[in-house]
C-alpha cells in the first residue's frame, strides 16, 4: 500500500506495524470486536504526528489515535469502525515542563500516572497527581480527554487541565489558551485565554489530536487522614447517601474523596471468584449465602493542620454516628506509610486491575493484561443526581438485570461533586467461556437501555455503545457536523468515535 510507503519514509519501518500479531493484539479488547485494523503507526514527536496525518489526508486512510491503549472496559485501543490505522502515541513520553511553586506539569499523551508519580518523588515534590483506579500505566493525557475520573480533590479533571497543543484533522496545529501568542508567560496557570474556549471541543470528540497539554497538581497535605465505613445492607443505603452528600456539598469531604463499594466490587478487588465454595456454579449470591449484601464507603480528608483534621473527623463521625457499622479513620502521623500507599494522595496501583482476572480460573499473572488474557470487561458509566433515595430505588434495579443474565453486580459510586454522583458498573467474566461473550453484550445493552429510558445518560462510552444514545432534540448534531466538515472535511480522524452527527455515515 503506498500510504505504508509514505508512513515508512517518515517513520521508519519498525514504527509502521503491520504484522499478524501486531495486528490481532491491536483489535482485540475485554469483549468481542470485529473491527479490521490495518497497520499501527507510531510517530515519536509533534512533527511526526502532523506528517502521519497529512498523509491519511492525502490517501483517505482514517486514523484511530489512542495513548497508550489501556482503555479496558471501553474498548482497549480497538477503533469503532473497520479499516482504520491506530496511530499510537506512547513514543511521544516526555515530560515536557514543571513548576512546583505554581503546581504545574506539562506531559505528552505517553507519559503515565507511574511515570509523573515517579518523577515527582525524584524531584522531591510537595505535590501529587490525581491518579485513577485502573492502571499505573495508562496514559495521562489519554484519561483526561476520555473525561475519567481522578481519585482525590482534582478529580474533575478537566476542572485542572490547560493549554492544549492540538494537531488538527488536517496536520495544522494549534494551542489552547495563552499558548498561541509567542512568550506567552500565562498558558500554564489560566483556564481560560482570551476569546473562545476550545479546549472542551478536544475531548470525548474526533476533531483533534492532543500532542500535550498541562495538568494542574495539587500540594500534600500537612495533615491527611483515610476511613472506611460498612453499610450493613441496602435498606440503610439512602440515609448514608444523603448524610454523605450534605457533607460534600459543605466540602467537609472534598468532591471525588468519598466513594461506596457494594460487596461484589470489594471482592473482585480482593481475588477471584470462589469456584470450589460454589461447585462451580454461577452467580455468586452473597444474600443467598449470607443473608446480606453489605456496601464499604471509603474516604480521605486533606487538613492544612492536625487540629483542623481531627475536627473534620469529628464532623464525620457526628454525622454518620448510628448509620454505619466499623467507622475506621487512619492518619499520617500515626501511620507514616499512608503517604506511600493511597490512591487518594497519588500513589498509583494496579490492585484493581486484578478484578478484571474475578471470573478467570487461572492464576493472576505478575504483568496484568486484560487483552492478552481474555479477561471479560464491560463498563457502564452513567452520572446520577446526588440523592439518597433515588440511588436505593435504582441499584436493586441494575442488580436484577445484571443478576438475570447470571453476573454478579459489581457496582462502585463516586461522589463527583455535592450534585452529582459517578456510577460505575462492571461486568467481570471469562471470554475463553463459549457464549460469554454474547450473554455479558446482551447485559450491557439491557442496563444501559434502560438507563436512558429512565433519563440516565452515561457521562463516557465505550466503542461498542457510540450510536446508542437518543437523538438528540435540538441542533446539537447540526453543530458537530458542521465543526466535523470545517476540521476534518475527509472525515479521516476516529470515525465514529464520539461521532454525534445525525446523518454523519453520507
């Protein structure tokens, strides 16, 4: 193929990827896909990346950037439509700027919430990145133009980021904010610029490729403190929510510092599944065996001082007094290793990746992968007003849907702001089980048509529920359409990917 050809000049053989294996891992996800990938590209700097796309222009060839293409759960690094050329990111792994007075740091789409962890210990830094659940080596750039949630006070993280550089679908570039007028000494620390804010057109979309951009950090507190709770069933579940809210709304509890775990989510983090207990049978049913289905709420308080940590305890303590069981606080003086340990001060893990290994009956392998393990992954991620009441009549819901198709609910929230909450529900299965596959799509699809019939919209998609949603009832698709014919006039970068157009397929 000439477009190789021209890729190859540019790149170099061994970055123009087009073998069998190459080709059979970069298609393959946590669930069935059948989308055909062509080649996998691998440009190593801004240059490159502005070339890789001039040349798809210029051979109609679509492009499917992705980061470092852990996405599990979403569909991996799997493009949504057939015969695109995935053009991977991961060389362009620099860590490009960094201010600890100012509480910046300016990455590549490579660069992984490892890498900034460690390279903030090197620097002996007062500050932490707000890292994720998944894993420690996902990219950065990657989670935030997905719109993922962060662990800790900057969890909203497009509330924290700025000055995108931006390749566009043409291989022009731009950047975000200040960062387009030369010395420039403000990109890294003002949202905003002047004129009109783009940066939010960048992300969950197809209309740009984000080369860099910076992340705001936050400092350590003087003062920090973890605590998990047991909710003993769902009948106390609404009370909690609501007691909870009211002390997110007050910023007692910072926004995304408080999350509930049902038990299935606690136990798949903690192994996988207990074939010999249940002979083999499938789902397992704790309310069934136990009499109950508990849920863990799990938080952190960050305090300027002891004094001001131990009333903020106080304040939680006082509030969810009668309503949970096993109220257990750690701080850092007492235990020095919890600034070495919690995601809720930036310590990467990839102890939750084991989860998705719940179903599977071999050993957890020391190098985690998903992909490669035929681990069965789905996640649904629909946002819910913050309200107690609501969450207890909805969760018996999803679980008896998810129950139905012989899964167990493993279902987390996350209290995203005092308005709003985080769902998180995932199905955890053995893809090497013939009809697996099939059953989990089935439950998938249930739970999110439901969902939307009720109002509930996810706040992020997968590759295989991109043309799920409602039409919507306005001119929303007239606008994405016309930004998609003005940007991307070939329609060369991620189609169908974030693709809202109403008739985008003519």
């Amino acid at each position: 193929m000439d477009v190789l050809n021209a890729w190859q000049d540019i790149l170099g053989s061994e970055n123009v990827l087009t073998d069998a294996v190459a080709l059979q891992a970069a298609k393959t996800a946590t669930f069935a896909t059948t989308q055909r990938v062509l080649a996998v590209i691998r440009p190593d700097n801004l240059q490159d990346v502005q070339a890789c796309v001039r040349i798809a222009n210029q051979y109609k060839t679509p492009i499917y950037p992705v980061s470092c293409g852990k996405n599990w759960g979403l569909g991996s690094r799997v493009p949504v439509q057939d015969n695109c050329v995935i053009l991977e990111l991961n060389r362009l792994n620099r860590i490009v700027d960094y201010n600890e007075k100012l509480a910046y740091i300016t990455v590549e789409p490579g660069v992984t919430f490892r890498q900034v962890y460690e390279y903030l210990r090197e620097q002996k830094s007062n500050l932490f990145i707000s890292v994720i659940g998944g894993s420690p080596n996902s990219s950065v750039v990657g989670n935030t133009l997905e719109r993922g949630d962060g662990i800790g006070p900057y969890g909203d993280r497009l509330t924290y980021v700025c000055g995108f550089e931006v390749v566009l679908p043409t291989g022009e570039c731009i950047h975000t904010g200040f960062g387009r007028f030369a010395n420039a000494q403000t990109t890294s620390v003002s949202r905003w610029g002047v004129g009109p804010y783009l940066d939010g057109i960048f992300t969950q979309s197809n209309l740009g490729i984000v080369t860099k951009l910076t992340m705001w950090l936050m400092p350590i507190p003087k003062y920090f403190q973890t605590f998990t709770c047991v909710i003993q069933d769902g009948s106390r579940l609404a009370n909690v929510v609501d007691t909870v809210q009211r002390l997110v709304l007050q910023e007692t509890l910072k926004s995304n510092s408080f999350s509930f775990w049902n038990c299935y989510k606690f136990l798949a983090r903690q192994g996988q599944y207990p074939w010999k207990v249940m002979a083999g049978k499938t789902p397992l049913s704790l309310k069934d065996l136990k009499g109950v289905e508990p849920w863990l709420g799990s938080g952190a308080l960050y305090s300027a001082s002891r004094e001001q940590g131990l009333a903020e305890r106080q304040v939680i303590e006082e509030a969810l007094k009668g309503q949970v069981e096993q109220l257990i606080f750690t701080d850092s003086e007492s235990y020095s290793g919890l600034f070495n340990e919690s995601l809720f001060i930036g310590v990467p893990s990839d102890t939750n990746i084991k989860s998705t290994y719940w179903r599977k009956k071999i050993k957890i392998p020391s190098s985690l992968n998903p992909d490669r393990d035929r681990c069965g992954v789905f996640w649904l991620c629909p946002v819910f007003p913050f309200d107690g009441q609501l969450i207890a009549e909805i969760v018996p819901v999803l679980e008896s849907i998810i129950k139905s198709y012989q899964f167990e609910p493993n279902i987390a929230i996350n209290c995203t702001s005092g308005r709003s909450l985080h769902m998180f529900i995932a199905l955890m299965y053995d893809r090497d089980v013939e009809g697996e596959d099939r059953l989990a799509m089935e439950c998938y699809d249930s739970l999110l048509q439901r969902l939307i019939q009720q109002g509930y919209i996810p706040y992020r998609l997968g590759i295989q529920s991109m043309n799920a949603l409602p039409a919507a009832q306005d001119d929303y698709g007239k606008l994405i359409r016309t930004l998609k014919q003005g940007l991307d006039p070939n329609n060369i970068l991620a189609p169908g990917r974030y693709d809202f157009r109403s008739d985008w397929s003519d």
